[in-house]
C-alpha cells in the first residue's frame, strides 16, 4: 500500500509541478507533510537542504529521499519513478509540439503567461523555508528570531548576488560559519 501511495503522491506532484524543481517545492511539501503526514516541516526543510546539496534535481532527490525513509530502497525507486513519469511523457509531447508548431505566436503567448505562475511558486516555497528557519515554528514575535540565521542568510544572499559566487561553495561556508559560531556560543554561554 505504501507502494502504491508514494507513486500516486509522486505522480501527482510530478505532473503539476510545472516550472523544474522549486517550483514542485510546494507540492511535495503538500503532499509529504500536509497530506500524508509522512514527515514534519521541520524535516521537510532537512530533506530539501540536502536534496540541494546532493547532485541531480531536487525535485528528483528528494522523491528517493521521502521513498527510502518511507520504504528503504524499493520505496525510493517506486517515488522516483513516480515523480519523472510525468515529465517523460509530457516533455516527449511538448517537444513534438514545439517542433510542429514552432513558429505559432499562441505558443509563445502561451510560454510567457506560465512564468509568472512559476516565479511565485518558487517565491512561496523560498519564504516557506526562510520562515521556519527564522521562527522555528513558535509564534513569530522577535524574541524568537533566529538572528545568527537571519545573518547568515543575508550575507550569502548579498554574496550570491553581488559577486556571483559558487552556490555550493556558499553553502559550505554557511554551514561552517553557522557550526564554528553556533560552538563558539555554547562555549562561552
């Protein structure tokens, strides 16, 4: 049966998740905590951050990540498969399409008013994360802030921004800027 739910789940976010795999973000969040209950937001946010650390797309990573805790390997093959199904069907057919059709101004009409819808599904799942990370699901009042979070992120935003560095290269350095002063605190305090 759990089979069946993780490809079904899968499934379905892998078909509406149009935009590549930030934009599914908030899908599977739906699906994996709001829906099923499989895990809490707090380890959602664990799975998406080390979905993005590791190679491949983070849609697709994180499916096998939820798959195997909920299954172990023959879970992770079963939402993987779920979740790229969709887009293997569908891409064949666009592609056949686009080819056809390529010099029709309705598909590029029709191109230029998905982006918007895009963009602010990727927006949602950002503020989602950025959220739990500030306020660590208690009442957002200041005294709760994670300050050294807040810092953090917006340095290696301005930094992302500004010189255009390595993402993989920022996040390393986040972490251990976070890890070294997180020690230092506990040390003095």
């Amino acid at each position: 049966m759990i089979y069946l739910q993780l490809f079904l789940s899968f499934l379905q976010v892998g078909l509406f998740s149009i935009g590549g795999g930030y934009a599914a973000i908030p899908l599977i969040q739906s699906a994996v905590v709001d829906t099923r209950g499989w895990m809490s937001l707090n380890e959602f946010t664990h799975l998406i951050t080390i979905a993005e650390m590791t190679p491949g797309p983070i849609f697709i990573n994180g499916a096998t990540f939820v798959g195997n805790r909920m299954a172990g390997i023959p879970g992770a093959i079963v939402a993987t498969f779920g979740s790229i199904l969709p887009s293997l069907i569908i891409v064949s057919l666009l592609a056949y399409l686009y080819i056809r059709y390529k010099k029709l101004d309705l598909l590029h009409g029709t191109l230029s008013t998905i982006r918007p819808v895009v963009i602010s599904l990727i927006m949602s799942a950002g503020l989602s994360i950025l959220l739990l990370l500030l306020f660590s699901n208690q009442p957002k009042i200041l005294a709760n802030t994670n300050w050294l979070g807040l810092v953090i992120f917006a340095i290696a935003f301005f930094i992302l921004r500004r010189f255009k560095w390595n993402p993989i290269l920022v996040m390393f350095l986040c972490g251990l800027s976070y890890l070294g002063i997180d020690l230092l605190l506990s040390a003095v305090l």
